[in-house]
C-alpha cells in the first residue's frame, strides 16, 4: 500500500444505482465507506445518466451503443482515468472484468477482483448451451466459444492481485477454475447499509395494501433457468388443492417471463402466480413484510442478498442446498433447505411451516438473531484491510 498519500481507487463495474438490487445498492454504501476512510474513489459502469447525484465521480459508458463499440469505449475511459489511479477494483468478469485486465496490463497497476459468479457458467446456462450445474462445469470441455469464455474468465483471475468472494463455497470454485489461495479473502455480503426498521404496519395492513389475499408465497430471483421458477409454479396445484386460496408472487424480471407465464397457465394456476416484475427497494421491503413464506429454488448462489433480507424483515424460509445458501441459512434453525427442484421435499417444507405456526415463528425469531453475522463494519474493514495488503 502507498504511505503517506490519498489512495485513489478506479471501480470498474457492469452495474450501478440506479440500477436496483443488493450488489448495486451495496458498492454505493461501500463508496461511501472507503471515502470516510480516507480514499479518493471514481467509478466506471454503463448505463444512462443518472437523475440522481452521487458525492464522487461516476462515468457512464451508453447500453445503446453496439457491443464491441461500447466495450472499447468502456475501456478507453478506464484508461484515462486508471492514469492517476492507484487500485483497480473491478465488481465482475463480463466486460469490466475484462477491460481491468488490459489495463493492468498496459499500466502495470494492482487489481483487486471481487467474484461474486462464473460468469462464463452464467452466459452459457443463460443462453440454453448447457444443462449442467456450475460445479460440473469446471471440469467438462464445451464448444470453443464457451472454453474461450472460460479462460478469458480464469485469466482475469489468475492475473488479479487478490480475489474477493462472498462465501466458502466461491473460494472453493475458484481454486478449482485454478487460483491459489492465499489470493483469495471470503468476506460476506452484509445488508445493514440499508436500515431496514421493524414496520409499525402490520401484516395484514401490508396484504390489504398490496391486495394479497389468502397464504403468499414470495420469490424475488431473475427470470432465468437456474432459479427453478417454473418448479414452484408447478408444485402450485397440488398446494391450491390442499390450501385454497395460496398464492405464489415472483419479483423480477427476464427472458423466461413468457414460458412460466405460459406454465402458469397450463396448469390452470394463472390466478394464483403473479409476476410483478423489477420493483425499487421499498416496494420490495413491503413484499417481503407482507409475505406467509419467503421461497427460494435455485440451482446456484453465491450469497444471496435476497435471503439476507428476509432473515432481517422476518418471514420464514425456504431455499436450496444449493451453492453459498448453506453458509446463510442453518437448516432446520434459521430455515428449511431441500434440494433443488426436488417437488416432494419442497411440498413437505412448505406444509410443515403454513402448518406449523410455532416452527414459522422460531425460524424467524433465530433468523434475525443470526442476521448478526453479517456485519456491515466488519465487511467494510476486510474490503480496507485487502486494499492496505498490496
């Protein structure tokens, strides 16, 4: 670390306010940290301008422009301003990933990589190229385009000068992609940034306002394969059959609205699954308050903001085996974990709450007890302590 001079630290990162979601919301509040502690601090994402004004610099790169257009452009911008920067920090592998790695080529300076998923995994589960699970993934050989992306991706990290993940189960994918340790430092999502309050409105003013009516069930996930939408949009029947009037309610957005939509319908559930689509911070808080049972089906996490704030709100869960969830959640203590889309063991965990007041209650109350882990300070200080370490 450089002594006796204000640290300047260039983020290079595809997302940012006021694009909505916990890794947005959290690298604001993070910014806001680091300058409190000394550090001079610019930003490089894409998007259009914002109408609202940030206490640092922010450069935007136009999602308008053609792909390989925007990406030079995205990377002439981090160069200029990487000149007079002593950290690269970049938050992804995607095109900032990449542009950081041409430019701690060229100008020799130290990157800082926070891993958070492959995403050379995503793009190819995304577009339907493959079915297997991230793990698997690792150790398979694909079409040239997919291995091309894999080692674009394991070239950013092996040229990083240290990795942040957010769980044990990332550090442990990547040493597999190839890392050594030492490299790496786990520091876990936090959600305390956002005082979130105990509501003086109850549940049941919250379901009138929002209209819910009966048992809810609340998902907040991209509309994507790994999320397994489409097996809680099946298991559906069989609840309405034993419950009645149950609803499941889907927050977010993206390319499988049209087939779950159609899903719904197929199976005759089309008035008890709503999708309501991207909703802002405060909408979303009130969803969750007004929510019987917060669910979860995916097939990869790496630390679930989502799951972090519904431990703090205080509604029951149910998520998967899956990725960074164990690290969350505490089966049987803070939640119920089953395996992903496995039908029978998600019916079962979702009876045994809605029947089961007391267990409901439990889970909620050592939720937000062990919501304590993830320590908002501790995280801004292991984020300071990787800086002061090169």
């Amino acid at each position: 670390m450089i002594k006796n001079k204000t640290v300047k630290i260039l983020i290079l990162t595809g997302i940012f306010p006021p694009d909505i979601g916990g890794p947005a919301t959290q690298l604001d509040a993070l910014i806001k940290e680091l300058i409190k502690n000394g550090y001079q601090v610019r930003v490089l994402t894409f998007g259009q301008r914002a109408g609202v004004k940030f206490s640092y610099p922010v450069k935007r790169v136009s999602h308008h422009w053609p792909y390989f257009l925007k990406g030079f452009v995205f990377l002439i911008n981090g160069l200029f301003f990487a000149l007079k920067t002593d950290i690269l920090y970049s938050q992804d592998l995607y095109t900032a990933g990449l542009a950081s790695l041409i430019i701690k080529k060229i100008l020799r300076k130290p990157l800082v990589t926070r891993f958070v998923g492959d995403s050379a995994w995503e793009t190819a589960s995304a577009r339907g190229w493959i079915n297997d699970d991230i793990l698997t993934f690792q150790e398979k050989k694909y079409s040239w385009s997919i291995e091309l992306r894999k080692k674009i991706r394991k070239k950013i990290l092996v040229n990083s000068d240290k990795i942040i993940v957010v769980s044990y189960f990332l550090k442990d994918l990547v040493q597999k992609i190839g890392l050594t340790e030492e490299k790496i430092k786990v520091i876990y999502n936090s959600i305390d940034f956002l005082e979130i309050k105990p509501s003086s409105t109850t549940k049941e003013k919250l379901k009138e306002k929002l209209s819910f009516k009966g048992i809810t069930l609340l998902t907040i996930a991209r509309l994507i394969p790994w999320k397994g939408i489409d097996m809680l949009i099946e298991i559906m029947p069989k609840l309405i059959e034993k419950y009645g009037q149950i609803n499941l309610v889907v927050v977010g957005q993206g390319r499988e609205l049209d087939n779950l939509q159609n899903l719904a319908q197929s199976l005759s559930s089309e008035n008890s699954v709503f999708f309501l689509g991207k909703l802002d911070r405060q909408q979303t808080m009130e969803h969750l308050k007004a929510a019987d049972l917060f669910v979860l089906n995916t097939n990869y996490e790496g630390m679930s903001h989502c799951l972090l704030e519904a431990m703090k709100v205080g509604v029951p869960i149910i998520t998967t085996k899956a990725g960074g969830n164990p690290e969350t959640i505490k089966d049987s203590q803070t939640g119920l974990l089953v395996d992903y889309r496995n039908k029978e063991q998600w019916l079962k965990a979702i009876s045994s709450i809605l029947d089961n007041p007391d267990l409901a209650e439990k889970l909620v109350k050592q939720a937000k007890e062990d919501s304590e882990r993830f320590n908002w300070p501790r995280l801004i200080q292991k984020t300071i302590n990787v800086f002061e370490s090169l």
